[in-house]
C-alpha cells in the first residue's frame, strides 16, 4: 500500500493537493477536518461534540478523532493505499496510526510537508473564510488560535516521522501544479506506488 500523510500547518493546501494526488495515485482520500463538518451538517453526535472544539479553534480530542479515522480506514481495507489530510495532528495520534496500519501488515510511506510560512497562512485563510463558509476562517483570533495549537501541538508529529526517517519537506508557496509536482517527484522516489 502508498499511505501519504500530508502535513502541514492550516491554509498551508493539504485540501487542494489531496485531491490532485488521490486522482494520480487512485488512493483514499481521508480528512479529518471532512469528516467533521460532513458530520456536523448532518447532525450527528460525533458532530455535535466536535463543532465545540472546531468553533474555538482547538483539536478535538484525540480519542474519539482516533476512534473516527480507525472506522473510516477499516470500511477501506482492500483501497489500494490512502492519504492523510489533517492527521496525525499530535504524537498520540501518530502513534494510534502506526498500531493500526501495523494490524492491517502496512504502514505509513512518507510524511509529504507542505512549508508555508505563518503570515501567508493568515492571509490565505481569511481569503478562504470569504467564500468557503468556515466559521473557523473568518475569525482572526480563531486563525490565531489554530496556527498557535499547530505550533504547539502538531509540529512535534514531524520529529515522529523524522526518526522513522520518512519525513519530507515541500515548499508549499507558488503555481499548485508545482508544487503538485514536487509532492509526485518525492512519492515516486519513495520506490511504492508506481
Ligand atoms: P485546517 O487544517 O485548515 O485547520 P481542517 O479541515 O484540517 O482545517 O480541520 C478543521 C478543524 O477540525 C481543526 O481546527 C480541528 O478543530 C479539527 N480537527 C481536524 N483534524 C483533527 C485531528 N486530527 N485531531 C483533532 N482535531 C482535528
């Protein structure tokens, strides 16, 4: 199996890369970040409970963020590899993924990080929060909030991955289609996939 974890701080354009690499390596899309608002539109529990959280721009709670990717990887077992949009977002996180991958005789492949650098993070998801509809993107202390828990919270993932020596950094500033280049140029040497 190809499992991607993309990675990267908010705005930094893990959605929009997803989509273009699920289309030329034929994997799984999963985000958690998708996921939650699928459910908080439909009203569900899971929803209800995880909007708290999102609105004030903390993670939700590692075990039922587990607990939910956990389901949506196992409804996929035969998929041909997945990626990872917006988890792991802590070590705890990371570590659950391993277990699991590991029970399924696969494993994560690389760690993909697109780097963005904090002040075009900010402009990026105001413009964003102008058409997409996020609440979480249209206030600046809720941005705030968000970059700071990335810093805080989720960058130790990337030391994680750094000791398994699959982490890789992207410069996630110019054309989409060059960066999108830069993601395949990094997967395709990883040697699985092709
Ligand atoms: P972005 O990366 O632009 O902030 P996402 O769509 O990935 O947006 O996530 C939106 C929100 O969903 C996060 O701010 C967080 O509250 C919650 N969330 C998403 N993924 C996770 C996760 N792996 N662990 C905890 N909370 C998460």
């Amino acid at each position: 199996m190809l499992n991607i974890v993309l990675f990267g701080p908010p705005g930094a354009g893990k959605g929009t890369q997803s989509a273009k690499l699920i289309e030329q390596y034929g994997l799984i899309h999963l985000s958690t970040g998708d996921i939650f608002r699928a459910n908080i539109k439909g009203g569900t529990e899971l929803g209800t409970l995880a909007k708290q959280y999102i609105d004030n721009g903390q993670l939700v709670p590692d075990e039922v963020t587990i607990g939910m990717l956990s389901n949506e990887v196992k409804k996929n077992v035969d998929a041909k590899g997945f990626i990872f949009d917006g988890f792991p977002r802590t070590q705890a996180q990371a570590k659950a993924l391993d277990n699991l991958l590991e029970s399924m005789q696969t494993e994560i492949t690389l760690m993909l990080a697109l780097e963005v650098a904090e002040d075009e993070l900010r402009k990026r998801l105001l413009l964003r929060g102008k058409d997409s509809g996020r609440a979480d993107d249209q206030d600046p202390a809720v941005i705030q909030k968000r970059i700071d828990v990335y810093n805080a919270e989720t960058m130790p993932v990337k030391d994680y991955y750094t000791t398994q020596r699959k982490y890789r950094g992207i410069d996630g500033i110019g054309e989409i289609e060059t960066i999108f280049k830069a993601l395949c140029e990094a997967i395709d040497g990883s040697g699985i996939g092709n």
